[in-house]
C-alpha cells in the first residue's frame, strides 16, 4: 500500500490485489483518515482459485468492520454473490456497482464474553441471533479461523459451520467457508 489518491468522496489508497493488509493494517489505515482502498486491478473471482477469492471476500469484510470501503473492479463469475450483498459490490469499467453499497455493516457480530450477538439488518428490519456455543463463537470473532477450507476444519468446526450457513452466517466459496457478519471493532485489531 503505497499511493494515496484523491477521490470526491475521500481519500483511498491504492492497493494490488495480490496483497492483502492485516486486521492491525487496515485499523492503522482507518485512524490515518484515509476512507478506503482502491484495488489497481480488476478481478475475476470466479476464475480465481479457491483460497484467493475466499481471502478477498473475507478482506471485504474486515475492510468493512473498521470504517473502510473497497473499491474493486471485477465480477464474481460462477461465484454466488448473494450471501455477499452486505459488502462493497464489485464495479465494472464505468465504475457502476453490482448492488448498492449500504451505507453502514447490515449484518455484524459482537463478542461478548461467552458468546456472540449477530445484528442483522439484510432484510430490512433488525433481526438479532445470540450465540453462545464455544465453537459458533470462536469461528465468527476469530479473523484466522473466519475463512477456512473444508478439509482444513475438524469435525466439530465443520458442525458448527454448517449451523452457521443455515442461518446465513457463513457462506460457501467452493470447498471454502467464509464468515458473513462483519466484526464492527474500529478501535481494536
């Protein structure tokens, strides 16, 4: 992350996709004032492999979860893009988005002591979901353990994911998983 652009809306930096910043890299770009990141390249997520396109939309969601927005230009491809509608969208050449971008996280999930609180806003009215299995928990508020291949994950996180899909908190990327809520902490990494 080296070039700093202005924009009408704010400052963003520009950043190759190859790359992505830290959870303590994105905190640190967030407190620099700056608004976001501008991807250099366009990505076609469906034609990428597996890990790479779950690691980018996890990075939308941690881009979100401290005040960041993404601008990127791509397409999903074979990729399901609904369970994603929450983050920034892709645009194409003219710069137009897939969906609109939401304002603020739709959907977001706060850690208490022994369990979770997931906000969801997706459909309109707010709809919260307490979770307080161990598992559950760990697998939402834990940035390494929020976008996992399948085979990587053990019997009872593989349980505990599946939970999660059916209540449209993890989505599959292929033989991936990936978190949806995004970890609002703009303070904290």
């Amino acid at each position: 992350m080296t070039a700093v652009v202005g924009d009408r809306r704010g400052l963003f930096r520009l950043l190759d996709p190859s790359t992505r910043p830290s959870r303590a890299e994105l905190v640190a770009l967030a407190r620099s004032g700056m608004r976001g990141v501008r991807l250099t390249e366009a990505l076609d997520l469906g034609a990428l492999p597996t890990r790479a396109a779950a690691e980018h939309l996890a990075f939308l969601r941690e881009a979100a979860g401290v005040g960041l927005h993404v601008l990127w230009r791509g397409r999903f491809g074979d990729l399901d893009h609904r369970p994603f509608r929450h983050l920034d969208p892709p645009r194409d050449a003219e710069g137009r988005a897939l969906w609109p971008v939401a304002p603020a996280p739709l959907l977001t999930v706060r850690r208490g002591p022994d369990f979770a609180l997931v906000d969801d806003r997706r459909g309109g009215a707010l709809s919260r979901t307490y979770l307080d299995d161990p598992v559950e928990v760990d697998l939402l508020s834990d940035t390494a353990r929020s976008c996992a291949a399948e085979a990587d994950l053990g019997a009872a996180e593989r349980d505990a994911v599946r939970r999660l899909a059916s209540l449209s908190l993890f989505a599959p990327v292929r033989d991936a998983w990936v978190a949806l809520p995004v970890r609002f902490r703009y303070a904290r990494t």
